[in-house]
C-alpha cells in the first residue's frame, strides 16, 4: 500500500486547484494577451506541484 504524506496530499489538491482556477477563468472570461504568461506561469507551477505529489509517494 502507498503511504501518502501530508504535504504530498496538500501538494495535489493545489496544484488540482489551480489548474480547474485557471480553466474555468478562460472559459468564462477568455484570456487577454496581457494574462498569457501569468497563466503559464501559474499552470508550471501547478505541473511542479503534481508532480511533486506523484514523486513523493512512498
């Protein structure tokens, strides 16, 4: 059986978080020039902590 940790739980459900964050504000409010790289930026770190929680795993 896997054991999870706390800051590998808390490490998806954020980066789950911000991913359906950012989507639902594009698909709502579409996604002006001006906001590309912040919502780039933000869906890298989303990736990071995702992966994170799939590599921390024991």
């Amino acid at each position: 059986m896997v054991k999870i940790n706390k800051s590998v739980k808390i490490s998806y459900w954020i980066g789950i978080f911000i991913v359906f964050v950012t989507h639902l504000y594009m698909l709502g409010y579409g996604m002006p020039a001006d906001q590309i790289v912040g919502h780039s930026i933000l869906n890298l770190v989303a990736g990071c902590l995702l992966a994170y929680s799939w590599f921390g795993r024991k």
